[in-house]
C-alpha cells in the first residue's frame, strides 16, 4: 500500500488537505487523516505537503507507432515509449493510426497497445485510419470492436484534401456498423475524425445527423482548434447536441499568423458559451508536426508531437485564464473519462478508482510524481519505470 499524506486534493473537484491510501491498483480510502501505524501490513508513506494531487492525464489522440512520412520514409516518426507519457502525467491514453497506414498497420498498433498495457500504463487504441473503407485487423470495424479489448473505435478523416473522399451514405453506414458492434460489446464506439481545412468542415457529420437519425455524440472531430470561423462554429454547435469535441494541444503559443489556436484559447471560448464540460484536450503525440514550403507542396522539416503540450495548456488555462485548476482539470480528465467509457475508473479520485495519481507543485505546475495503477512510474521528477526498451 501506498499512503499520499497532507496534499490538496483535487478529484478534480476540491477536497481540501486529504490523505489518499492506495493498493492493489485502487485508491482505497481518501480521508482527512490516515494514520500509517493503524494499516496492517507494510505502507508507504509519501508527504505531499504543499503539494496538489490530481488524476492522472487521459490523453485520447495518439500515435503509438509513430506518424509522418509525408516527406518520405526518412521522415517517418518514431514509436512513442513509456515514459514520454509518465513523465507528463499520462497514465490512460488512446493509440491511433494517421495518414500512413501503408508502412504501418492497425496490427502493429495493436501489439503497441498491449505493450503499453504490460508496461504500466491503461491503453486503448482506434481501428482505421484516414481511410475508408477502414483497415482493420478481422476484416470489418465491427468485428475489431467485438472481438479485439482494447478497440473502442475507429479512426476517420473528413474535409481533407488528401481524402478519404465520402458521401453521406458511407459515413451513415460506418457509423451503424460501429453503433451497433458497441452495444454487442459494451463499448463506447465512438469515431474520432480528424478535421481538415476543407471548406465543408463537418457538414457531413450535420447531414447524418439530421437526416439519417444517427447519433451526435458518436462523434469526436478533434483538431478544431483553428482560427476559422466556421468550423468553430460548426464544432459547437456540434458540442451543443452532445458531441465532445477535441482541442489538440500546443507547447507553445502559435505565433499571429498561425491558423492555430491553442486549446486553452479554444475551451475559454467554448466556457463562454457554456460547452466547457463538452471540450476534451489531446496531444497527437507521436504525429508529426510538418514545416511546409509556401506553396504546400513540399516538407521542409518535420517535428513531433510530444504530450507534454497537455501541461503546457492545463497551465495557461489556469495561470493565464484566470480558471480554477479544479475546473481546467476536466478536459484531460473527467470529460475523456465519460466518452471513452471510463467513468468512475479512470479521470477521478474516489474510492475504487484506478490508482491514476499525479502529485504537483500547483505554483509552478510541474509534476513531481506520477502513479499509474497503484505503481509510481516517476518520483521526484525522476523516472523510475521504463518502458522495455528504454
């Protein structure tokens, strides 16, 4: 057993000065005092004073096996590793393919995921790609779902130039096939479309909607913190009949002319209109952050994604907005935590919660430790449990 002493809890609501004792994976008591010498067995004591525990990060947007390779292979990204996630607090995360699902596979997404798994960590993964019809590993998006555990969805591009080029009865056919493998599983089954700059934006996800009956809140677009007028306006109205929608975040801010906006700008704008509780924050790390020529038609250098633009954004929210940390918490906790179907287990700190823990400085909003299922992975800012390779 672990016992955290004398921290300022946030679960993420505020719990005031708590002691949080954790064991077998669970966090099992979180009282106003738990005294070690009263516990059977042997404890380990952690003093958290002057310190913040939070949950631990739910990161739902990323490229376990790497991504890019838009410039070529050299440019192709590397496999994330463990402690890229445990040393920025992420203890859940979600693992997807991007453009290139040529030279990487859904299968090889899958033996990452359960790595991830074995390493320490809680991981999920997405079938599909950009593409449709989707690559999957059985043969069919339903069947993945049914049969694989750590499937909870399908991957989809919409109003990109490079494709997929869809109308609206393929998208209302892909999204009963996952509705309807959802519920034989018990999954959330939920599609996460990357947006592109077309000028449609997410009209046809509003025409299926509309026309087709299916559900909104099905969907998660996710890089829609842009400077267009138009998909925000799109994307919260979205937000409004029950969909999530995804900010990715940025570690540092764009510069004026940048078409980006960061996702703490974006979940201000979305308070302001009373969304915030529909807004979720990913890293897209292990993508690749291409630099193109002018005219778009070639890579002139190429960086990765990283989650640590997950604290990057919590941060600003909390120091340069003005917002309470328990409230900015929600976009990297609570909110993933209800679409990816981990409610109560993942995102919160209650008894019979996953022992997800990270322990901060709230001045500096740096993290000083990191438990994942009941095991510290990062003490004192130092990794203490690598991943295999690593």
């Amino acid at each position: 057993m672990i016992l955290i002493k004398n921290a300022e809890v946030f679960a993420p609501g505020a719990m005031g000065r708590c002691d949080i004792l954790t064991g077998g994976g669970k966090i099992l008591a979180i009282e106003k005092s738990i005294q070690a010498g009263m516990l059977p067995g042997e404890v380990e004591v952690i003093d958290a004073k002057g310190l913040a525990t939070v949950p631990g990060f739910i990161d739902g947007h990323q490229h376990f096996t790497g991504g890019g390779g838009e410039g070529g292979f050299h440019t192709r990204t590397p496999e994330m590793r463990l402690s890229m996630n445990t040393a920025n607090g992420v203890t859940t995360a979600v693992g997807l393919l991007g453009t290139d699902s040529l030279t990487r596979s859904v299968e090889s997404l899958y033996a990452k995921t359960q790595s991830f798994n074995s390493e320490g960590i809680t991981a999920f993964m997405l079938t599909g790609a950009y593409w449709y019809p989707s690559p999957t590993i059985t043969g069919s998006v339903a069947r993945d779902l049914v049969y694989l555990q750590p499937v909870i969805g399908v991957k989809l591009a919409l109003s990109d130039i490079r494709g997929p080029h869809m109308d609206a009865r393929d998208l209302a056919n892909l999204a009963s096939e996952v509705r309807v493998a959802a519920l034989v599983a018990n999954k959330p089954g939920i599609i996460t479309v990357h947006t592109g700059i077309k000028l449609v934006g997410l009209d046809l996800i509003f025409e299926i909607v509309q026309k087709h009956g299916m559900r909104a809140d099905m969907f998660v677009p996710t890089h829609i913190n842009r400077k267009n007028p138009i998909l925000t306006d799109q994307a919260l109205n979205l937000a409004r009949q029950g969909a999530v929608i995804d900010a990715t975040c940025l570690n540092s801010l764009p510069a004026e002319d940048d078409v980006h906006l960061s996702a703490a700008d974006f979940a201000v704008m979305a308070d302001n209109q009373g969304l915030f509780d529909q807004v979720s924050f990913s890293s897209d790390a292990g993508g690749s952050l291409p630099v193109w020529n002018k005219d778009k038609s070639r890579i002139v250098s190429m960086g990765i994604g990283a989650p640590d633009s997950l604290m990057f954004e919590l941060s600003r929210l909390v120091n340069q907005k003005g917002m309470r940390l328990e409230k900015a918490l929600c976009p990297l906790t609570t909110t993933p935590a209800r679409i990816y179907g981990l409610k109560g287990v993942k995102g919160e700190l209650k008894a019979g919660a996953d022992a997800d823990i990270l322990i901060l400085d709230p001045d500096k909003m740096i993290i000083q430790d990191v438990m994942a299922k009941g095991v510290i992975m990062v003490r004192n800012r130092v990794i203490e449990r690598k991943g295999y390779f690593e």
